[in-house]
C-alpha cells in the first residue's frame, strides 16, 4: 500500500494527481469498477497534457491531436464530445508515435481501456450481466497506469538523448548528480534510459567526435564518464551491460585512447564486469608502459608525469583493480617521491597512507616540500592511523626541507584534518611539538620560531601546558 501512495505522490501533473488519488480511494474502499474508470480517465487527462507540452515545445507530430482537443474544450455540445471520442480512440496510437510509451506499454493500457469500457456500459455484456472486476485488476491497472505514463514527464526517446547532449556541452557544465540521476535516469522510461546510458558509455570509452560540440572528444569523454559513473550508482548492471559492448571496439582503439579510457573508467566497478583477458592484458601492458617511462628517476629528470598517466597509476589505491592490473604495483614503487605525490593527488585514499613519510624524507627543497603536504599528505589526512600520523610527523619534523613557505599553515590544517582520531591524536601531537622545540637554534630552519609559531595556533588545543 505505501509503495503505490509513494508513486502517486510522484505523479507530475498537479492536475492528474487528484484523479488518481480517487481512484486509489475507490480502490481501497472496494470500488473495482470506479477505480478502472477513474484511472483510465486520469491516463487520458495526463497524456493529452504531456502532448501539447511536446507541441508547445515544438513537436509538429502532436499538432493535430492538440487541434481536435482546443476545438473540443470549453464545449458541451455533441460534437465535441465526439471529437473528445475520437481523441479518446487514438490517444495511445499518438502516444506510441511521440514516444510517450512504448508498444507494450500500448497492450497494457489498452486492456485498461477495454475493462473501463466494461466498467461504465454494462450493456455491453450479453445477458444483462454487469462486469465485475476482481479488485485486484484496478490494482494492476492503477499500478500499470503509473509506471508508464503517470510519473513520468513528457519525454520523448530521441529527445532526452538530444536533451542530455546538450546538458553535457554545456559551457556551465557542473556534473551534478542528483541533478543527472534525476532528469536523465529516474524520469526516464527504461527504453530511452538504456539510450542514454549508451550515448554515453560510447563516448565515455571510444571518444567518438561529436556534431557541432564545442569541446574536443577526449574532454568531452570525461564529462560522459562522470555521468556514467552517476547512472551506475542508479543501476550498476545495466550500466555493466552496456559498457560490454563496447570493449571489442575499444580493444581496437589507439593507444593513447586506451590510456584515457583506462583513466576516467578505471574506479568504475561496471566497467571491469565487460572487460576479457585479452583486453585486462592490454590495459596492464599500458601501465607497466608509463612505469618504465618513469621508473628510477629523481624528482627533477625528464619526461615529466602527464595528467592521464598519474591517474592511471592512481588505480593502485583500488584492491580489485591490483589484482587485475598486476603492473600497477611495481610501476608506482618505481616512482621518485613528487611522482607519487602527483599519483597520490589524483585519488587520495588509505593506501597511500603508508607511503606519506616516505614522501616526506625524500622531499628535497622547500617548495617540493610544500607540494609533497598540499597534493599527498592533506588530502590524504582522513585515512590515517594513529601509527601513519606518528610516521609523517616524524619525517616532517626531521626533514629541514619541510619547513618552506605555507607549510606552519598545513601543518595546522593537517591537525585539524586528523580529527577522526579523536583525542588520541593530541598525544602524538604534544610529541611533534616537543621535539620541535628540542632542536637547537640555527641551520637552515630555525625550529624554534617554527615550534612556537605552531604552539600559538595548536598548542591549547593538543593540551600543552
């Protein structure tokens, strides 16, 4: 019972909603044949207000039914009611052709319309017999009725992918997903769904270009893969499903989209469920690729670290992913410590924990050691223990190359982003702020300007005296 009063809730016509709540009412009191009646009245009242918002969009195919309805409307003679007739006759022939619903769909509320005819002329059964429906065919109606027209808005197919593109090229495009699941997967009928998971499971993998986009294909197949990871969450399998067709194709593919595929898509549980032996053989051959390109070198030598392949190597963090892509963990071991900060930068997560004092020991000037806390350990601040914390403090403390510009200012922003340890933390902290303070004057850091400008912003709040 509360299923079905959530769905009508969710009907969009403020004006349909309270036909329908009648015919649940009659329905719960009992009344099979008003409730068939009602509800049927209710599908033709809604799907003749979602037509003329598809002809007042722009729609030249629902023009003529809209015609007969204003030449009807307003009027209680005879032929508008025959013209209403005509109208009732064809509405779900019109629907069909605007994709409003789909030929199933079409079965199922014709039989609605038959039982509603049955319902409301008893003459038409022999002997003078009234209709008698059980009770649980205006249910079926009702829950029918619902699921195919009622709670859904005037979408077309063809349209909502159209819609979605557009949404997607946008120059403001945010990628929010309440906003995306909302418009382009849940009031969307399954059949025009499963068209837009594919547009852009297609665009998200392969980089197809795109008419007239104002963007190329490879930064457009990161804002697809961003919806596509927001559909996933709404319906993991039929994501997985669609994404498998199009692995033989991206098995194909150019190296270099490849690579990005792997990097935008790599997290995507959905996408691993498509992918074959031969194709996870291909994607590890890539990773142990861009491993050697920067495997052993300092911080310093070329060939810098590319955005793509810093977000691949990030794949490391995912237990699943490891195991498919067994290269990723030597390819990231390899790494000079900035080239992990920038790998690390891109998917903070609790593996990276105990590689952050290692980081922070190598660090070999002032601005690498600023970098080092603002693109790995920060971010990384919430997946700590309270062994990590003991680890990173030590090594920032004995590293003179941690104490350059900005970084009294993350040291204070790394305490307060460690307050998922609780009070715990405070003694590790009092030891971080000791040892500053035990350092003799001079050198390259004068530690104890740095103890005591830290005790002024932290001190009473780590409880020293």
């Amino acid at each position: 019972m509360q299923d079905l009063e959530q769905q009508i809730a969710r009907i969009r016509s403020a004006d349909v909603r309270p036909l329908v709540r009648e015919a649940y009412r009659a329905y719960t009191a009992g009344a099979a044949r008003a409730a068939i009646v009602l509800t049927w009245t209710a599908v033709c009242a809604d799907l003749i207000d979602k037509i003329r918002t598809l002809h007042e969009g722009g729609e030249p195919q629902a023009r003529s039914l809209i015609a007969q309805v204003d030449q009807a409307q307003g009027k209680l003679d005879v032929a508008a009611v025959r013209t209403m007739q005509v109208v009732e006759n064809s509405l779900l022939d019109e629907a069909v052709t605007l994709e409003l619903i789909d030929a199933t769909q079409k079965i199922q509320l014709e039989r609605l319309r038959e039982d509603r005819n049955l319902s409301a002329h008893p003459s038409l059964r022999p002997l003078g017999e009234l209709f008698d429906p059980p009770l649980e065919y205006a249910r079926t109606h009702l829950v029918i009725s619902l699921e195919a027209v009622l709670v859904h808005p005037a979408s077309q197919g063809r349209k909502v992918v159209s819609s979605f593109a557009d949404h997607v090229l946008d120059p403001g495009f945010v990628g929010d997903p309440n906003h995306i699941a909302s418009t382009f997967f849940r009031r969307v009928r399954p059949a025009a769904r499963r068209r837009v998971v594919d547009f852009a499971a297609r665009h998200a993998m392969l980089e197809p270009p795109l008419a007239d986009a104002n963007i190329d294909a490879a930064a457009l197949a990161d804002r697809m893969a961003t919806c596509l990871k927001i559909f996933a969450t709404e319906d993991r399998i039929l994501v997985g499903e669609i994404v498998g067709k199009f692995t033989d194709r991206l098995a194909e593919a150019a190296v270099p989209v490849q690579s990005r595929t792997l990097a935008r898509l790599g997290d995507l549980d959905a996408f691993w469920s498509g992918i074959d032996d031969s194709l996870s053989s291909q994607l590890d051959t890539i990773v142990r690729t861009i491993g050697l390109r920067h495997a052993n070198l300092d911080y310093w030598q070329p060939p810098q670290m590319e955005p793509t392949e810093a977000q691949v190597l990030s794949l490391v963090a995912l237990d699943e992913v490891r195991i498919t892509l067994p290269s990723l963990q030597s390819a990231f071991a390899a790494l000079d410590w900035m080239r992990r900060a920038t790998v690390i930068e891109k998917r903070p997560n609790a593996y990276f924990a105990n590689f952050l004092a290692g980081v922070l020991v190598t660090v070999g000037t002032f601005d690498s050691g600023a970098y080092a806390a603002r693109a790995a350990v920060l971010p990384c601040a919430p997946y700590l223990t309270l062994e990590n914390l003991r680890e990173i403090l030590s090594a920032w403390e004995a590293n003179n190359q941690c104490w350059g510009r900005y970084m009294l200012d993350y040291a204070a922003q790394f305490y307060f982003a460690t307050a998922h340890l609780g009070e715990a933390r405070n003694q590790v902290w009092r030891d971080f702020l000791n040892q500053l303070a035990s350092h003799t004057e001079g050198g390259v850091v004068d530690y104890q300007v740095v103890h005591r400008a830290l005790e002024n912003r932290i001190g009473s709040l780590v409880g020293l005296a």
